[in-house]
C-alpha cells in the first residue's frame, strides 16, 4: 500500500459510490449564481421530510429535525496550488496579502459545502440508527467522530441535535473551505439551554499522534462511511495502485487506536455502501466487506455486535426517498447494496 491517508483522500478513494459525503468537485471556474443560496437548504429541508417512516430511534428523529437549522451559504472561493495540495480561502489570502503561486481557483457553492459533490447527508440518519441501538440516553451533550468526512453536513446536523460533533480528514481544500467564522465552534440549540458544537482537524488520523491527540477520546460513537472497505485496504483482486489506502501505522495499531478513541460502552460504526460488483473485472469500490475479520477487531479490543450484515433492503429506501434514481445522482437503485459491522468498547 503506497498511499499515505492524506494522499489516499486526495487521489479519490473516498470518491466512492452515491451515499457517502464526497469531496467537493473542482467548481466552474464562473462565480455560482444567487439561485444556488438556499437550493440546498431547501432540498435537505424537503427530503427530510420523506424520512420519517425510516427512522427508529430518537436520536436519528433528532438528527434530521436538525435540518431547519441548517442556513442558506453564499458561493466561496479558495485558491489553490496547481497540484491541489495547498488551499487558502478568500479571507486567508486577504490576509497573507498574496494566494499560492500560480494559483488556481476553485467555487464551492451552497451544496459543496453541506453536501459535496454526491448523496445526502441525510443518509446518516441510518447510521445513526444502527449505533442507537438499545440506547435511551439523550443524544444531546454527548461526543460524535466521524472518519475522514468529506463535506461539513453531517457534522453541522449533529451539533444541531446537540452533540460535540468532531471530524478529522486530510484534505487541505476542506481546511480551508470551513476556515471562516461561524464554519465551526457552538452550535446553538434553539429554546434549549443545551448547545452542540462542530470541530473539524485537519491531518492524518490516527496515524499523527499530534492530530491524534488534538482529535481527543471518550467518544459516544465513531462513524466510518465508505472508507473502510475491504477493496480499499485488502484486495482480492487486482488494483490500481492509487486506490489502495495506507494507514500510516500496523493494521493492529490502527484498530486499537479507533478503540481508544471511544468511551467505555462506545461504538464504531463501519459501513459501505458501494455498487453492485462487476463480473467484467475487480472493482475495490464493490468489495463493499470489512478489512478486517471478527478475530481481528475482537483482538483489538473491540466486542463485535454485528459483523458484515446486510443492509442492502434498508438501504434502498433511503436511496428512494433521498432521491439517488433522479438526477443529479440517478443511479439504479437496484445495483446499490450495503454491509456494515458494528463494535464496541468494553
């Protein structure tokens, strides 16, 4: 495995299929037009509404009630080296008084910035099911990471239900792209005393002790969403090299490192959904299977729940009601399938 995490990400393994929060796409070099303020407020806020016959628990109920208080984004600008790995925001180049040499610049509307390129960050709310299971605590006041997260929407929902919502990824645009005032910090909850709050680290995790260490423990729950998967780190075929992900530490460390990360009764939740796998060749995005085996997370330290169960039916549903067979999307649903793998901390 030749990548590092950092340059795995930006090489596009996480630009996996529909339903994970993919990277923003390079923007139109035109300046996005005021129709795009609001549009994607008002198609969560409309989605949303679809979901409610899907939801099991409170806490995904709170989760998507939390989109109305989501607010409209006006288009952003970033300037960005030629290689893409150095990014400023407008504000940041204002105050350096000069952008990347030879800079290229890049516009992410409303929907880059709560969504990105692909899927719903509504989708989440399956994923929040899974982990709130058995649960009867309130969700509010409670520690949430997600892995590698591509857009800031599913973080911004969490925080609006309440939770200390933290996401750590290596992507030098998202650094700059949630720089701005407001981006991150308090998440106020409207005619509660209680707030929630957004954190997004920059950097290699876990595999930096220093993000590590800024990412912090005593997590409720740990969400991994299409980075995970067994065609990403262990093949049964063959590969383009640029799709393989290096952790940057042991697989054994690795594991143990997600383990400390949560609290005592803390779960993380692995889970892919990927297209249906082609019979012309491997494709690593379809191996949709744990990297890991039950005695592998068991040895970790982690008590296995659930391990590769099928949410393919489930799944489907949310795809429908999140409208992934209509454009921009349309894909055919009945070529999109789901496995996850649910363990906990002792």
């Amino acid at each position: 495995m030749k990548l590092s995490v950092r340059n795995a990400v930006l090489a596009g393994w996480l630009l996996s299929f529909v339903g994970c929060q993919s990277a923003p796409a390079p923007a139109a070099t035109g300046h996005p037009g005021p129709e795009t303020i609001g549009a994607t407020v008002s198609r969560l806020t409309a989605e949303a509404t679809a979901l409610p016959p899907l939801l099991k628990t409170r806490w995904a109920v709170e989760y998507v009630a939390s989109v109305a208080q989501l607010v409209p984004m006006s288009p952003r600008r970033l300037y960005a080296s030629p290689d893409r790995r150095v990014y400023q925001s407008e504000l940041e180049a204002r105050v350096q008084k000069q952008a990347p040499s030879a800079t290229v610049q890049e516009w992410v509307d409303e929907a880059g910035y709560y969504t990105g390129s692909l899927g719903s960050p509504l989708f989440h709310a399956r994923l929040i099911d899974l982990i709130a299971e058995g649960q009867l605590a309130k969700l509010a006041g409670k520690r949430s990471l997600e892995l590698y997260p591509t857009a800031i929407g599913p973080l911004r929902l969490l925080a609006g239900a309440g939770l200390d919502a933290v996401g750590v990824s290596p992507s030098p645009k998202l650094r700059a792209l949630y720089s701005q005032p407001g981006d991150q910090g308090p998440v106020k909850l409207p005619g509660r005393d209680v707030s929630g709050r957004v954190t997004f680290v920059t950097g290699s995790f876990p595999a930096d002790p220093a993000v590590r260490a800024q990412v912090g423990s005593g997590f409720e729950f740990v969400l991994a969403k299409n980075v995970l998967k067994r065609g990403y780190i262990h093949p049964t075929g063959e590969v383009a090299p640029d799709s393989l992900l290096n952790l940057g530490m042991s697989e054994a460390d690795y594991l143990r490192s997600l383990r400390d990360t949560l609290r005592p009764g803390g779960r993380l939740l692995v889970y892919n959904l990927c297209p249906g796998p082609n019979p012309a060749f491997y494709d690593p995005e379809s191996d949709c299977r744990s990297p890991w085996s039950r005695a592998d997370w068991q040895a970790a330290g982690f008590v296995v729940r659930d391990f590769e169960r099928n949410d393919t039916e489930i799944a489907r549903q949310y795809a429908v009601a999140l409208g992934f067979d209509k454009p921009p999307i349309s894909v055919p649903i009945d070529n999109l399938y789901a496995i996850y793998s649910l363990l906990e901390r002792p």
